[in-house]
C-alpha cells in the first residue's frame, strides 16, 4: 500500500484551496480517459493533482507523466 499523505500536507496552501474555495490554481492539464481523472498541476508549487474517483490528491512526477501522455488534448 502506497503511504498515504494528508491533504494537509499535499500540494501548497493555492491548490489546496482550489478544492475547497476558488484559486486559480492547480491549472486542469486534460482528462485522461484511461486513468479516468483529470490531471491537474499547480504553479505556484508544481504539484500534480490527479482527481478521479476519490478525493484530489498529488501524485508524483513518474505517474504524472504516465497520465499526461494519455490526456486528450485541450479544445483550442
Ligand atoms: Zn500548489
């Protein structure tokens, strides 16, 4: 099982509060249809978010970029 970190202490004060109120941050980077989430990443601290089924929570680099190669591209 993978050690699990307090929402307290993910991320930065921005993209905590972006869950619970309005920031601007983290920015959404695209939905990934095979991880079922959207990617997020804040840039203030650049933490990745991944929010699918469960609760946001950050992710690390190695999976964030395993998840930002399936994201579909943004509407331009
Ligand atoms: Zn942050």
């Amino acid at each position: 099982m993978p050690e699990t970190i307090q929402f307290h202490d993910q991320g930065c004060a921005f993209c905590r509060e972006f869950w619970i109120s309005n920031s601007d941050q983290p920015k959404l980077i695209g939905v990934s249809l095979e991880y079922q989430c959207h990617l997020y990443r804040c840039g203030v601290c650049s933490s990745w978010w991944e929010y699918g089924s469960n609760y946001p929570h950050v992710i690390d680099e190695d999976l964030a970029h395993r998840i930002a190669v399936t994201v579909e591209p943004g509407l331009s």
